[in-house]
C-alpha cells in the first residue's frame, strides 16, 4: 500500500485528534425569543421585548425529528459537547480525504477511460 510519510503523519495527526474528543451531541441548539398570545404583553409592544431566551435543541431519531427544550444551566454544560460534534465531523472528512488521496494516487487503481 504506497502511502507517503507526510500522509502517514498527517493519518496519526488525525487518529490522536479523534481520540481526544470528549463527549459528543447531535443535532441543533437553537436560541428562541417568542411572543406569547396575551395582547396586552410587553413582546407586543412598540419595540417589542419577546419572551426568552428559550433554548431547543433538535435532532433526528429513527427518522423523525425530536425537540427537548434545555434550561440555560444545561447549554452551558452543554455546548461543548455540541462543538465536539462539530468538531468530530470535520476530523472524519479530514480522514476520508486524506483516504481518497491516497487510493487515487494508487497505481493498482484502475483508471477510467
């Protein structure tokens, strides 16, 4: 399997990088400030001052998509978990690149004509 040094090193880098990932979550955590259905409320007012902040974080289960609603206290425990996931996608397409690079620069691979 001809794989350079650099590309060697570059595999290590990543696989160390991988493995010091901590804690991860997927999905979405949005930040929400609403109105509510009291006419009289300040968040109809002129400027309104809405609700909030709520915090929803989204995700899919089986296919279908799951909301649960998380206080302050918990995005801030949290969030670096969100960015792990971030994170940990980028490290995974760093790693297939470097995959794809080194079976196209493969001289056993066959060539499209």
């Amino acid at each position: 399997m001809p794989i350079s040094p650099e590309q060697a090193d570059e595999q290590a880098r990543i696989a160390e990088a991988l493995g010091k990932v901590g804690f991860v979550l997927p999905g979405t955590l949005l930040e929400r400030r609403l109105t509510c259905t009291h006419t009289g409320c300040r968040c109809h007012g002129d400027p309104p001052i809405l609700h909030g902040p709520y915090f929803q974080w989204s995700r899919k289960v089986r296919a279908k998509t799951v909301s649960t609603t998380l206080s302050p206290e918990q995005v801030d425990d949290y969030r670096p978990w969100f960015d792990n996931e971030r994170h940990l996608r980028a490290l995974v397409h760093e790693l297939e690149t470097l995959s794809l690079a080194v079976i196209e620069a493969d001289s056993r691979t066959p060539r499209r004509r």
